[in-house]
C-alpha cells in the first residue's frame, strides 16, 4: 500500500495544527507524520536515535507541507517527556495533537525476563505516554480542544505468547487511554488508541531476527491472520490521523483494532 500525500491533504485538514508524535523517525510514527504534513500540521518528531530522526526529516522534507522538526529524547525518562513539550511549545507556541507511538517488544517466558527488561518495556511502552500527557494536558486545556492518540496493540485486548511484559504494558496503555479519556472530555480533549496486529516495520524486523527460522516464523505469522497477510504502517497511521481529525469529534474512550481480524 502506498497512497500519494495528496490523498491524505484531500482527505484530513490539519492547517495550523500543531502535533507531537513519539517514535517518529520510522513504522507508524513516520507514516502519521507524513499524513499530518500534507494535511498542513507542523510536527515534531521524537526518538532515540539522532541520526533516524534527521534522515526521517529529510525524508519527510521532500514533500510539500509545513516544516517537521526533530528532538532526540527517550520517553522512558519523565524529564525528557517534559523537555519535548517545552520544546514544541517553543517552537510552535501551542499543541494541538499527542500521538504516544514510541514502543519496543521483545518476546521472552516470564522467568526469563529481568527486572531491566521488564523496566525498559513498561518504561517505554506506558510510562513514557503517562508522562508526556501529564506534561501536554495544561496546553490542551488551554485549547479547550485536542487530540490524543496511544498506539496500544492486540496486545493492550488480549494476551499473546511469550509477551507478558508487553502485554503489561499495553494492556495498561489501553486502560490508561480510557481513564484519561474521561477526565479530560469536559475540556473538549478527545483521547483514543490504537490497537494493531502485526504490522511491517522496523519492530517487527527486530523480533524476526530474534527466531531461530525467520522465515518460517513469519509464514506461521501471517498465516494467522483472517486477511491472509500484514498491516502496512500506512493503514495504522491512517487511523491515527482520523481520530486525530474533526471527522472523529464524537469519538473518545476508544480503542480502535486495525489487526486483520486477529482479535475477531
């Protein structure tokens, strides 16, 4: 799948919007930027790794659209969610849009996973979105109006083998969208998440390089789906953008599946 940025400016019109989006630099993260860009957002782009997220932006540049922006931080740290709100504030002088997209999997038994490991997945995966909307709410107040989108997982609905620390941190993703969703709907904030399957990108790369069979392991893989194959980033990120749009003004509290009916 590989629809033009032209479908998307047709489709959302994000003009004087302003977004923050985790886990920018590649997968999910890069295609919703690339959505929110030609919708007319400016954006700013977070993640670990300096040298992704510049060759991201210069990817992203190429497009017409406003100007993207990148910050190296690691949301698994409390002071450096808050540092990427004051910089978007600084930058663009409000916010309009969350995308909590920054995650990391890694498949183990339960007596094998260290107190480490389990720290760097809940960390990252719940953690880090708690804390950037503890630090962005006061400017969505200040809006009265916003969008807040957690990238969760068919993890966050229901349990999958050898991914109880994942499935932790999801699962709390999921609830903590909810919870989050409540508190803030008088103030006109919309909060929902995302639920994908499986989908093709760089996490998933990552685990397949992990099984002793990659190939094998990624046949069973897709086998298990009801559509017969993968979600692309392009299908989640659409999603994103929707619920991040004024066509999804009466959705909040949700968790949207984009799996393939793997949760079915």
């Amino acid at each position: 799948m590989n629809l033009e940025p032209s479908f998307f400016k047709n489709q959302f019109n994000f003009s004087g919007k302003v977004a923050i989006i985790t886990g920018g630099s590649s997968g999910i993260g890069f295609e919703t930027a690339r959505i929110l860009l030609a919708g007319g957002a400016r954006v700013l782009l977070t993640g670990r790794d300096g040298i992704k997220g510049e060759k991201a932006v210069r990817e992203l540049e190429k497009q017409p659209g406003p100007k993207v922006n990148f910050l190296k931080a690691d949301v698994s740290k409390p002071d450096q969610c808050e540092k990427i709100v004051c910089s978007t504030i600084k930058l663009y002088g409000k916010i309009d849009i969350v995308i909590n997209n920054a995650g990391v999997f890694k498949a183990n038994p339960i007596e094998n996973v260290t107190e480490k490991e389990f720290d760097w997945i809940v960390d990252t995966n719940l953690k880090g979105a708690f804390f950037i909307c503890k630090y962005a709410v006061p400017f969505l107040k200040r809006n009265r109006a916003g969008a807040v989108i957690n990238v969760s997982s068919d993890a966050g609905l229901q349990g999958n083998k050898l991914s109880s620390a994942y499935c932790a941190s999801k699962g709390g993703l999921t609830l903590f969208t909810k919870a989050l969703a409540l508190d803030l709907a008088s103030f006109g904030i919309r909060v929902n998440c995302v639920c994908p399957g499986d989908i093709s990108t760089p996490m998933l790369d990552k685990d397949l390089e992990t099984r002793s069979d990659p190939k094998q392991y990624l046949n069973a893989l897709t086998e298990s789906y009801p559509v017969g194959r993968l979600g692309d980033p392009e299908e989640v990120a659409s999603v994103i953008c929707f619920l991040a749009s004024g066509a999804s003004d009466f959705v909040t509290g949700a968790a949207w599946s984009v799996d393939g009916g793997i949760t079915a």
